[in-house]
C-alpha cells in the first residue's frame, strides 16, 4: 500500500438513512480526491468523483472507494452496505482482522486493562501514543509509535515500565487508532470478554 499524506487511509465510515433510502457519505483523512463505484467495478479505473454524499442504490452490496492525492494513491477500501442495513457484522475467523475502534486516552486501569486484553488475544495496536506524567507533575514522557508500526501487548507493557522508572511516576495515558488480530476469532473472543459489540465499518479483513 503505497503511504497517504498523514500516513492515515481514507475514512468512509459516515452512512445515513433517510426513510428508505442510505445516504453515503465519504471522507479522506487527513486529505485527499476520492473515486466510487457501486457496481462493484475498480474504482481507479472507472470510479466516479465523489463530491457530495449520495444515494445508495438498492441493489449495491459494496462501495469501493479509492484516496488519492497527487501521484499517492491508496488501496481501494471495500465498504459492506450489507453491513449497514442489517447491523451486523460478519466476521472470518480465520483470516487476520484490523478493528479499527479508537481507544482514546486510557488511564488508571483502563490503560492497564488494553494491556492486558492485547496480550491475552494477541492484538497488535496501531498509531500507539503513550504518555506517562511524574509523581511530581513537572516531568513527563511521550512515547509515539511509527504510522504504520504495531506494538504488541508485551511490548506496550514494557514500554510503559521504562517511561515510569525515568520519570519516576505512575500516572499514565495511552491511545491507539486500531487493532491487528492474526485471527478473526481472537477479535471476537476480545469482543466476548469485554461484553461488547461491533459496529458496522469497523472491520476490515
């Protein structure tokens, strides 16, 4: 996948209903021209330019949308309006899933508790920011992980520790964009323990 400005793929999560009709509504982040197509034809080669949000056809199983920026282009994003309509959403448990949830500034024990949950299931956490503060609040740490880096629970949990001990504090705040799952089931036994659901676009296999 060649990198988007930002290093962020385009985002294509806004859908809404108005009576019986969906409505799209597509975005690229941080910027970016996008192309669609409803007929499930590539994009790149005959997508039109998207400018306003539209109609979902009836008929439309998937969006495909393409980002592009000057000569970066984007893999094509593969949207399920199947997904949206029934509000479920269909999980392969044995192919590698990315749960693109937002996990934003976690402290005390909830940071502690991502820790914990991608270790047991073996999640890989993206676009990692860790910040840990001193005792005495004078002195800090931030910890930012590469764009496209994933750390693992171990990891995170390591990283952590050392920030602390330089610091010499205990107060801690952690955020990541999404998670990397070698397995479909292991989303799914996270989701489980964590009495959850998942939301229509926030899988991607």
């Amino acid at each position: 996948m060649e990198k988007h400005p930002g290093g962020q793929a385009p985002r294509l999560p806004a859908r809404r209903r108005l009576g019986e009709d969906w409505r799209v509504e597509l975005h690229a982040v941080p910027r970016g021209h996008l192309r669609y197509t409803t007929n499930g034809a590539d994009p790149v080669a005959t997508g039109g330019a998207y400018d306003t949000p539209f109609t979902l056809p009836a008929e439309c199983r998937f969006v495909l949308a393409v980002a592009e920026d000057g000569d970066i282009r984007l893999n094509v994003e593969k949207i399920d309006a199947h997904e949206y309509r029934t509000k479920k959403v269909a999980v392969d448990t044995a192919k590698p899933a990315v749960w693109s949830h937002p996990h934003r500034n976690l402290t005390a024990a909830a940071a502690f508790g991502l820790i914990d949950l991608l270790e047991k299931h073996q999640g890989q956490a993206r676009e990692v920011v860790i910040d840990v503060t001193g005792n005495d609040i004078e002195v800090s740490l931030s910890f930012i992980a590469g764009e496209n880096e994933l750390v693992s629970g171990t990891r995170l949990r390591e990283t952590v520790a050392k920030m602390q001990e330089i610091v010499g504090g205990s107060q801690v705040n952690i955020s990541a964009t999404s998670i990397r799952f070698e397995s479909g089931q292991q989303l799914l036994d996270w989701i489980a323990a964590i009495h959850g659901s998942l939301q229509p676009g926030e899988v991607s296999q």
